[in-house]
C-alpha cells in the first residue's frame, strides 16, 4: 500500500516535472522572439532624495506583455533570459530604452534626474559591457552621469575579481555611476567594498520591510547605513511602503528611498507627468 501510493507520488512528480521543464521551454522559445515582436516594455519608478525630497532618479524596470503568456513578471523570465543567454540582446534592448528615454526626459526639461538600469551578472561577464555602454550612450547623447548600472553582489564576487575590477575602473572611467543592488543578501566582503569603484548601497527590501518593529532588520540597516557613510558611499533604501519606515530611515541618514509609498513603477508617458508634477510643486 505505502509502496504502490510512494510510486504513484514519484510518478507525480516526474509529471509535473516535465511539465514544468515543457513550460520554461516554451517561455524560452516565446522569450527569443519578444524584442523582434515589440514585447517589452520599461516602467519607471521615483528615486527620491531624503534631503531635499526631490526626485533624484528613476530605475528602469523590464515588462514583458507576451502575446501568448500574457504579462509574464521579471522574477519568472529573467532568470530563463539568463540561462539561456538571451539577457544578453535583452539587456542591451533596455539600456538603449532606458537611456533614450533620459535624454528624452532632460530635453523636455524634465530633469535633472539618474536613470538606474539593472544589469545581470551574465551581461556584464560574458559580454563587453564597457563597449556597449559606452556606445548606447554616444547612439543616445545621454552624459554618463546621469546613468547608474546597479549590480548584484555575486556579480563582483564571480569570475575572478581581477577582471571585475577592471571592468568597474573601465565603466567608471566612462563617468557613470554604479549601484550594489539588494546589498545586504549576497556576499560582498568589505575588502571588496574598499577596493572597488562603487557609488552607493541599494539595501535590500527584505531588511527594509520589518525596521519598523523587527530591531534585528532595525540594526542591519543601522549597519549598512553607517557602512555607507564610512566607506562614503550612498545609501538607497527599496521598497519603502510607509511613513514610519521612512521615519526610520530619515533618522539615520540614508539618502534616498524608493518604493510604494511614493509610486510603483510606471509606463514612461505616466513618469513624465509624474515628473512635470513633481517640478511643478517645487516652484509652488
Ligand atoms: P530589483 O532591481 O531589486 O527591483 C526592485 C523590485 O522591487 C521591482 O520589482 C519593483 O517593482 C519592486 N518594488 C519597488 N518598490 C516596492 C515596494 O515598495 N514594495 C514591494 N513589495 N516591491 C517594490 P520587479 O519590477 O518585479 O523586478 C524584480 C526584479 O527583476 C528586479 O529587482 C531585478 O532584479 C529584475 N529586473 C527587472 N528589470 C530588469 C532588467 O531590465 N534587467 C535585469 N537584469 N533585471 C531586471
Ligand atoms: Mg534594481
Ligand atoms: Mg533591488
Ligand atoms: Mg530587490
């Protein structure tokens, strides 16, 4: 009896294996033909100064409304673009995008703002991203400094940090800034932290949401802020939902917030109004 049910559970797993193995196939498949199909799209999410309260940037963030799956969430198909290398064409679409549209944005007088782009590990290692920013920003007249790539923590510590390095000194040297996304959930040492050109700590979501009433999460954050300030670089907190965790982080001094409490990411055409809005109220 347990036997025969155990087997049967096997077989259930295995089918619903293949089916999950089906099913990434095919989003890969769709995946390889979305840029060519006009499948993606960027919204836009405030960065906001602490200080000053003004908008200081904006991070890009890929949509992909897929023909036949739909609106398909990032967590889902980024990680099978990186699998299958596709984050390659991908990232380079987004890039453009997103530069394009900064410098869209300063023409239409609508800055002076940074626009952050998320780059993966594979796009930075496997590609030469120093080339390929450099020319999308030349295609694009955006000036380096109001671009910001932000990277992961495992992408410094891949592939030799050598030649991380010198890519970092390279894309720096082309005068953007760099970003260390969801800090706080990898494994950056602060040697790294030291050595490397990096402008600023993207704390992650996860210590952000509990300061409130978690004083563990408080006192990472605390950390990382002060981190930040020892190493004299720039804090951002993300997913900043509300007003006492805004609170929280204005008492210790990080520097910018982003997240709900201000706006979810939006269509490009809703940022700029939001923007024009934004600089409207700074005149009042
Ligand atoms: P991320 O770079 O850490 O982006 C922040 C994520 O948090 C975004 O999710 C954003 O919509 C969400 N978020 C912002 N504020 C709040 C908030 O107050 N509360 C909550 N609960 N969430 C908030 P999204 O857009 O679904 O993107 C998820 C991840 O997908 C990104 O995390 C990034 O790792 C990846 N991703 C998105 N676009 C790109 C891209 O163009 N290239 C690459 N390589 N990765 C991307
Ligand atoms: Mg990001
Ligand atoms: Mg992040
Ligand atoms: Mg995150």
């Amino acid at each position: 009896q347990a036997k025969a049910s155990g087997r049967n559970a096997f077989r259930f797993f295995t089918a619903q294996m293949n089916a999950d193995v089906h099913e990434r196939l095919a989003m890969q498949n769709h995946l390889r033909h979305a840029i060519q199909q006009g499948e993606f799209e960027l919204h836009y999410q405030p960065q906001i100064d602490l200080v000053t309260g003004h908008v200081s940037g904006a991070e890009a963030l890929l949509r992909w409304h897929s023909a036949v799956l739909g609106t398909v969430p990032p967590a889902r198909f980024i990680p099978l673009a990186e699998e299958s290398g596709l984050i390659i064409p991908i990232g380079e679409w987004v890039l453009r995008e997103a530069c394009r549209q900064a410098q869209q944005w300063r023409e239409q007088g609508l800055g002076p703002m940074v626009m952050a782009v998320n780059v993966s590990a594979l796009q930075f290692h496997r590609s030469d991203p120093v080339e390929m920013v450099g020319r999308i920003l030349s295609e694009t007249g955006l000036p380096a400094e109001c671009l910001e790539l932000e990277l992961t923590e495992s992408l410094l510590v891949q592939d030799g940090a050598g030649a991380t390095l010198e890519t970092l000194r390279r894309l720096k040297a082309l005068g953007l800034r760099i970003a260390i996304d969801d800090f706080g959930t990898g494994y950056s040492s602060l040697a790294y932290l030291r050595r490397f050109p990096i402008d600023k700590l993207k704390i992650d979501r996860a210590f952000v949401r509990d300061i409130a009433c978690d004083p563990e999460d408080a006192a990472i954050v605390n950390l990382i802020v002060d981190l930040g300030r020892i190493l004299k670089l720039k804090t951002i907190a993300e997913g900043v939902e509300d007003p006492e965790q805004l609170a929280f982080l204005g008492a210790r001094g990080c520097n910018e917030v982003q997240g709900y409490l201000f706006a979810r990411p939006m269509p490009g055409a809703d940022f700029a109004a939001y923007l024009d809005s934004a600089l409207k109220a700074r005149e009042r």
